[in-house]
C-alpha cells in the first residue's frame, strides 16, 4: 500500500510540475485532435456531402435493378463505368449514413497500399495526410476523383512493377485497369499522359512489347466494359456517345467561371509547392539513373494531373483531388526521409486545412439537418414503383426515396443547360404525357422558377399531395431540399 501511495504521489508532483509549455502542447494536440474527429464524423451522419455520388447511385441502379442502360434511365455526363461502380458499391453498402465516407476511407486506404511501391513511408502517415488535408477537397465524400487516383496509382504501380520484374503480363493488367479508370472519369487520360509515358518510353525502360500489351489490354478493358450495349445492339452505343457529345457541348464555363477555376487551381497548386520544391531538392533529377527516374513518377503525374482540373472551367475543389494524391504521398515520403519543408513553408496548408476541416462540418451538419425534415419514406411508400417527373429539383428526393424518373434528364438543371429558354416546352411535353407524379421546387409557381404554362397544367390536372418547406440558414426562402410532390388527379 505504500508503495501504491508513493507511486501515486510521485506521479501527482511530477504532473502539478510539468512546464505551462508542455500543457499547452497537449492542450493543442487535445484540441486538434478532437477537431479531426469532429469534421470525420460529420460525414458519417449524413446520406450524401456532395449531391455527385447520390446522382451516379441512381443511375447505377437503373443499370443493376431495373437492367437500363445509361443514358436511358438517367442522364449524366460521366462516363459508363462509373454507375457500374457506384452501382455496386450502393448494393454492397444498401445503408445511407456514412455510406460514401465509408467508401472514401476504402479507397484511400488502397491508394496508400498500394502508393508503397513508389517509396518508402509511414500508411498511417499517408492515410491522415490524404484523409485529414484532403478537407480541402473533401476527399470523405467520396467522389469519382479519389476512384480516379486508386485506378491511376493501381495502373502505374503494376507498370513499375512489370519494369522490375521483366513480366510484360503487368502491362496488359495496366492497361486494362486504366481503360476502366478512364471511363469513370475522362480526365484521368489526361493525367496518365505524363507518368505512363515515363514509364513506357523512358530509355532503358522502352520495350515494344510493354507498349502492345498495354494497349491490348485497354481494347480488352473497352470491349468488357461496353459489351451490354453491343449485346443491346439497335443503336444502343452511338446514342450513348451522342448524348454525352450533345451535353458536353453546353456544359462549357463562362468566362467568370474559367477564371474563377484558374484561380482556385492556382491557390491550390501554391499550397502544394512547399511538398514539390521539397522534393526535388531531395531528390534531385537525373534522368540517366533508373533511381532518381523512379523518384521522378509522383510529381510527373502531380503536374500531368493539374491541366485536367484545369478543363472543364468549372471551379470545384475535388477536381484538384487529381494532384494532391500523388502530392500526399511525396509528403509522406519525405516525412519518411526526414526532409520535410519547414514549418513556414506548410503553414498555408495547414491553416487551410485547419479552416476547411470546420467549413466542411458546418456543411455536413446542415445537411443532415435539412434531410431529416423530409420524411422520404413516407414519400417513397405514397409513390411505389411509378415513375416521377422532375421539375428543377434537387435530385436527393429521388435518391433517399428511390424514386424512378420519368424524364432521363433527372439532375436539376440538365434540361436548361441543354435546352436554355426552351426548357419549359421540354417539361410541358412531358406533362402532356401525364405521369402519375411530378415533383418540383417547393412553392415554385409562386417564386416564378417553374413557368407559367407548366404552372397551369400542374393547377388543372394534379393535386399536391405532400409539401416541406426547408428555409434557407443564411437568406430568405426554401433550400434546394424544399419540394413539393404533385398526383395526377383521377
């Protein structure tokens, strides 16, 4: 017993002892700590933090329950393999909390896996660096980019791999696996340009044989990929392309937008200079040497990434999730090699992400907020199995309820960005073909975002049977969660 005492009080004048600058240290890790998991479970507590993931799930299961093709179910302009993908990730995890930061967390886990093969580093390390700085691209929400990065780090890894081992199999795997890449996302054969050309073409590296095989394997990973349509037949894959063609070519930024992407792109690229400038100091380029051209495939790809975020004009944080992944593991690789930037230099970051972090949970919060004030299941028991005509509204409704669309062009602003100021009579044809259930923008008539003539068939031929005014937290009116849904009368 005295022995315990004494322990006790040895521990107690050693803790009332300990420097005012070692409590605020912890103090600090305490509260940094807390911070992190704050902002990753407010993902977990809501069915989606970017609407992208939901709309790519409902078309997927237009694809694997009701055996539709894209783009005759529902419209989007990404490629087929993604709905395949978020298809089947919505059968294997059917919940909707937390379901696509589950996915994020997966991802990014395999991406640090197999990143391993371009150096030596901490996966602990890597993950947090990927997961906790990626607020600033809000990696959790799972969007297409982090599968884009995994297929990217999976198609280089095996072509290193084939190089080291002299197995010319590895190619074909490599190029079959970035055919699929690429058709989640088309801007990821803009970022394989750079690090597959390193790898394919660099002398001593350079083998006709890696190169047929790669290619091969990608016509392989095509003919896989698009055989339901050929089975289809009946014009099934011309309409496919034709459609995405048509879209693409109203989809284009303004001209505020592009600058407004350039100079997010740029500030993004700015707080990654630290992790770059780093890294060629470590490692300095010497082409000559298969070493320092092996350190040379993460920043390669980093810079062949940064003209895709650039191409669409649109200013959205999670296309720079294209570079910061090969820049999460320089940054890891470097901690691993005690050449980490100073503290000046990653202060920028790390505010960013301190600030990010707290935006994205307010978000988060917010979301799930909005989502439990819509009672989808009672929705979803009201509408059964018909088919549901959008007007202008957000398409959660149909993704929480699993509601089937009635016009292929579901998202809410695909039939005006397609049709501009003829989209009213797109919408009024489709009321002419009177669906069972039409819903729209809560109170839109009276907020004049639904036109005039759509406003009078609505009046004339449907009754409103369930209404949810969601007010906006920062300015007057409903949020986009607000909806109204409408019966055919009779």
């Amino acid at each position: 017993m005295r022995e315990r005492e004494s322990r006790k009080n040895l521990l107690f004048s050693k803790i009332v002892t300990w420097p005012l600058s070692s409590w605020v240290t912890a103090g600090m890790k305490l509260v940094q700590l807390c911070s992190v998991a704050l902002y990753v479970l407010s993902y977990c507590v809501v069915p989606f933090s970017d609407g992208d993931p939901a709309y790519y799930v409902i078309i997927g299961r237009g694809l694997l329950q009701d055996h539709v093709l894209p783009y005759r179910y529902a419209f989007d302009h990404k490629p087929f393999a993604t709905y395949v993908f978020y298809g089947l990730w919505d059968k294997l995890a059917p919940f909707y909390p937390g379901k696509f930061t589950l996915l994020a967390v997966l991802l990014s886990g395999v991406f640090v896996a197999v990143g391993r093969v371009f150096g030596s580093f901490n996966r602990i390390v890597a993950f947090a660096i990927l997961t906790v700085c990626g607020a600033i691209f809000d990696v959790l929400s799972g969007n297409t980019e982090l599968v884009v990065v995994v297929g990217e780090a999976l198609c280089l890894a095996l072509m290193l791999k084939g190089i080291d081992s002299a197995k010319t199999g590895l190619f074909f795997l490599a190029g079959f696996i970035a055919t699929l890449t690429v058709n989640v996302n088309y801007l990821a054969a803009v970022c394989f340009v750079g690090p597959v050309a390193l790898l394919l073409f660099s002398p001593g590296w350079f083998r006709l044989s890696r190169c047929s095989m790669t290619i091969f394997g990608g016509v392989v990973g095509l003919s896989a990929l698009f055989s339901p349509y050929f089975m289809v037949g009946h014009g099934a894959l011309p309409l496919y392309f034709s459609m995405q063609r048509g879209f693409l070519s109203h989809y284009g930024a303004t001209l505020s937008d592009r600058l407004l992407c350039m100079c997010w792109m740029t500030f993004y690229l700015a707080l990654m200079l630290p992790i770059l400038v780093g890294w060629f100091r470590h490692f300095p380029v010497q082409l000559s040497e298969v070493a320092s051209r092996r350190t040379l495939i993460l920043p390669v790809w980093f810079f062949s990434a940064f003209p895709a975020t650039l191409l669409s004009g649109h200013p959205y944080q999670h296309y720079f999730t294209l570079c910061f992944a090969p820049a999460a593991l320089m940054l890891a690789i470097l901690l691993r090699e005690n050449a980490l930037p100073s503290r000046f230099a990653l202060t920028p970051l790390c505010v960013t992400v301190v600030v990010c972090m707290g935006v994205e949970a307010q978000r988060n919060s917010n979301i799930a907020l909005y989502t439990s004030r819509v009672d989808y299941g009672h929705i979803a028991r009201l509408v059964g199995d018909a088919r549901v005509l959008d007007i202008r509204t957000f398409h959660a409704v149909f993704y929480q309820s699993d509601l089937k669309p009635f016009d292929v062009y579901l998202f809410s602003d695909h039939i005006d960005i397609l049709f501009r100021e003829n989209a009213w009579k797109r919408y009024m044809e489709d009321l002419q073909q009177r669906p069972l259930y039409v819903v729209a923008p809560y109170e839109g008539c009276k907020r004049h975002v639904v036109e005039e003539p759509l406003c009078q068939q609505l009046q004339d031929h449907y009754t409103q049977i369930y209404a949810v005014n969601i007010p906006h937290k920062h300015k007057n009116g409903p949020n986009k969660f607000s909806l109204s849904l409408y019966k055919i009368k009779g």
